[in-house]
C-alpha cells in the first residue's frame, strides 16, 4: 500500500507517516510531499493508494483536477485542518473526500477507516466470497482425499485465541480488515484456518504481529499462529501439523508465531518425585522457604527444557499431593476459602494451556498456605507464652488480659482470639481456673487464712474468691481444706493436687 502525506508542517507529517508504517496492518510505504506541484510530478512515476492532504494547500483549480484525477485512478482520499470551518467542510463535499479530519487528528480513528476502507474495497475488486466452496474445502479437511497443499503461490496459517469463546469475535474481526491479500478464512470449534496469496517471511511476520497487536489492544486476548511451511500433504495431514505446532504454546505462552519446520525437541520426565524431591518440599514448606520451591517449579520451565506436556501435568499432580499433606498438617481442608483454591489449582494443573500460568499459580497458592501456616504457628507460640506469663504472674491481682498484651506487644482483642483458639478456653476463665488450683494447694499445705489464701493466688476479694472457688471445686475453701487434711491423716502420705488448668 502506498500512501503519499501532503502537510506544510514536517514533524506533523514524519509523525504520521512513522504511525501508520507502525500501525496499518498492511506494509506500507510512506511518501511526504511538501506541495501539490510535487504531487502533480509524482503521479507519473505512481497512483498512490491513499493521499493524505493539508486543505490549506488547495488554493488553484488545478488542485482540485488533480486529486479529481487521481481518486478517479482508485486513490482515497483523506483531507487534514486545522480549522473547523464551514468553507473547509464544503470544499470537502465538494473534492468527494473520504474523511476530513480536524487537527491534532485522530489516529486511531484514522487507522480504523483506513484499514476497513481498504478491505472493503479489496474484497469489491477480487469478488470475493469468505464462504465460497467452504463446503468443499471442509470435506477435503475431515476425509481422506489425496489432493496435495498448498498450491502454487498459496500460504496456509491457523489463528488461535487464548480463549476459544472469542473465535466467532476473531473471525468477524479479520473479515472486516484487509491483513492479507485474496484470504479466506474457514472457522472450527476453536481456530481459524486461513489461506492466502503466498508472501515472504518478513513480509507475513509482519502483518501476523500487527494482527496480534491489534486484537490485543481492541480485544484485550492473545493470539498464536501457526504457519505450513513444509511440503505439499493432505489438507487433513496440513492441519494435524499446524494444531500441533500449535501445541508450543503450553510452554511459551501466546503471540507467538510457530513454524511447522521448527518443532520442539521434547524430552522425558518420571512423573513421580524422588524421595529427595519429596524431602525438599516437606523441609521447604515447613520452613516457609518459597524461594527453594521457585527453583524446584522454574526448572520445568526454563528455556529449552521442554517436557511432555502429559508427563509435566502428571509430575506436577504429584507436587500437588505434597502441599495438599501440608494442608491437612494444619486442617486447612477444612477451611472453605482454601479448600476451593485447592480444587481450582488441581483443575488449572489438568487443564490450563500455559506452563507458566500453572507455576505461577502454584506458587502463589504456595505462598498462601505459608502465610496462614505462619499465622497459625503465631497463634500457638502467643498461646504458650501466655500460658507462661500466667505461670509466672497469677498471683499479681493486677494481672489481666491487656498486661499481658502489652507484654507480648500485640493487642488485647487479638491475644483474646489467638488465645482462646489454641487453648479452646477464653483468657479470662484460664487464667481463674488456674488461679483456684493453685489455691487449692496454698489450702492444703499452709495454715494461711482464706482472705490471706486468696490474696496469694492473685484474688483481690476474699467474698469474690469463696464464692468462685464453691463454684469450682463444688466445697467452699475451709470444707475443702478439713476434707483433704483428713484424707491426708487417714492414709499417712501427701494428697497431690493437680496442678494443671482443669479445661471443663
């Protein structure tokens, strides 16, 4: 496609001509001109396809006859201002132009006419029918006929999208732009099939990469393509080589474009892990040390390792099963929000297309047990150094739940929580019932008095004490004591009292 831009401002025109070389799905050449007497000239050598003019320059009678002439000969054209007035918008109907464009121009606007103006026009020159002997074409495809492809001077290819439901989307898109000369395009299930006139290598990776960049930025999905290059075969034989071909997306993602003649060497993987492997994860999980796990993942990806996809999927299963022993160290199954996760990753693994997505996924789900894992293990360490602050301290009457908050440097509501998680009994009734047993001792070996005996284990009110401890021990202080020091009399030897918090 040749394209000649007429602007007196010369940034303004290198500007546009690097975006449309970068931008126009077809190669195109880009010529400035600096006055309609060069356009005049230039027509000689070539008819340009599209003509790109500033209307200020249009001032004689001869420039109108001059682009009269030259969209006659099948050039559009396309008229810049840089003031939106009346004059310039009747001296555009007037010259039949395409699209008059007010400056600073619109250049998604104008990529977008520019391309579907030129396909629609392409398709009205050839006649051509996206459907015509699709029929015939798709029997060839599923049966065993003999006929040999790609003909002379034919190029064969398959689209496929990172998501099959946008395969009806793909194929209305690439219909109503002109990426290819004389294509026809033959939809499945979930690709494209297209053939087109034969091009050069960088001619075609050009387009291809256009192609892709424009659907990613309009579509916001990826695309592969997959390209014949080998000898004449089947059309079913062509096919069952490109989807193959195809398959190099599971370990290099999309907008790629893959070559029958350069296949993958694939190599073999055990499916199961070593008892070594098994070790490293145990260890590694349970030490939370992610980034031993991002070696171990990253080695089935890296560059030129490629190994059976089936085999990949298999051996990571068996990775899976490893974090899933972890999960049930710490009854994480029985969380709901992790569990689903669980069960979403294990279909990711069976089923995802990309190798890289599933380590990602892994890892990351990885990570999310570490973190709960180390919540947990706060949670009892918090437990136990409670538990020991009570030990020391019970018999402070001033010792409550936020002392020992402030002594640990954590908050009392989330001391409260941890605690009564691991001891599955709330602070307040722990640290009561550990305060009554050890009265029960002071009772039984000292001659103490019940207020001293309550002072001593950390009760401030005898009354309070008394009524608690009937409570607890089913006795008040005084009958417990005389029934224990008769018990005690009657057998000769020291009845022992539990020391440890009765939980019911």
């Amino acid at each position: 496609m040749k394209i000649f831009i007429i602007d007196r401002d010369e940034n303004e025109a290198r500007g546009l001509q690097w975006y449309l070389k970068s931008y126009l799905l077809n190669r195109v050449e880009v010529i400035i001109l600096e006055s309609m007497l060069q356009l005049n000239k230039k027509k000689e050598e070539m008819i340009p396809d599209i003509i790109i003019f500033e209307m200020e320059l249009i001032q004689q009678p001869n420039d109108f006859s001059l682009l009269g002439y030259l969209r006659e000969k099948g050039a559009d054209l396309y008229a810049l201002t840089a003031e939106p007035l009346f004059k310039h918008g009747l001296k555009a109907i007037q010259m039949q132009v395409n699209q008059l464009f007010v400056k600073p121009v619109d250049l998604e606007l104008l990529k977008e006419i520019i391309n579907t103006s030129r396909s629609e026009r392409v398709s009205d020159e050839l006649g051509i029918s996206e459907i015509e002997n699709s029929d015939h074409f798709y029997m060839q495809l599923f049966s065993s006929s003999k006929d040999l492809f790609p003909k002379k001077n034919q190029l064969f290819f398959l689209i496929e999208s990172d998501n099959r439901k946008d395969n009806i989307s793909l194929y209305k898109w690439l219909n109503e732009i002109a990426g290819f000369e004389n294509l026809k395009m033959y939809p499945l299930s979930k690709r494209i099939i297209c053939v087109s006139d034969f091009v050069e290598i960088a001619e075609f990776e050009h387009r291809a990469r256009t192609i892709m960049r424009e659907w990613s930025f309009i579509n916001g999905t990826y695309i592969n393509i997959a390209v014949y290059d080998g000898v004449p075969v089947t059309l079913n034989q062509l096919y069952s080589k490109m989807k193959k071909s195809l398959n190099q997306r599971f370990y290099k993602g999309f907008e790629h474009i893959f070559y029958v003649s350069k296949h993958l060497v694939v190599k073999h993987l055990d499916p199961l892990l070593t008892p070594e492997d098994q070790q490293l994860w145990i260890t590694s999980l349970e030490n939370h040390d992610i980034s031993s796990i991002k070696n171990f993942l990253y080695t089935l990806s890296a560059q030129a390792s490629y190994y059976e996809e089936d085999l990949i999927r298999i051996y990571l299963t068996s990775v899976l099963a490893q974090i899933r022993r972890f999960m049930k160290k710490y009854d994480f199954q029985l969380k709901q929000d992790l569990e689903e996760k669980y069960l979403k990753l294990f279909r990711i693994i069976l089923e995802h297309p990309i190798l890289y997505t599933i380590i990602q996924e892994m890892i990351l789900f990885t990570q999310l047990l570490m973190k709960h894992a180390k919540n947990e293990k706060e949670k009892a360490n918090y437990g136990k150094l409670t538990a020991d602050l009570i030990n020391d301290q019970y018999t402070n009457t001033a010792f409550s739940l936020s002392s020992a908050a402030d002594q640990l440097g954590i908050t009392p509501n989330y001391l409260s929580s941890v605690f009564s998680k691991y001891h599955e009994i709330p602070f307040k009734r722990y640290l009561q019932h550990y305060r009554l047993e050890q009265s029960k001792k002071t009772l039984i070996h000292t001659e103490l008095s019940i207020s001293e005996v309550a002072h001593a284990n950390g009760f401030e009110d005898p009354n309070y004490y008394s009524k608690t401890f009937k409570e607890y021990a089913g006795l008040p202080p005084n009958r417990f004591r005389k029934r224990h020091r008769r018990k005690e009399e009657g057998t000769g030897e020291l009845h022992n009292i539990d020391a440890e918090v009765s939980l019911g």
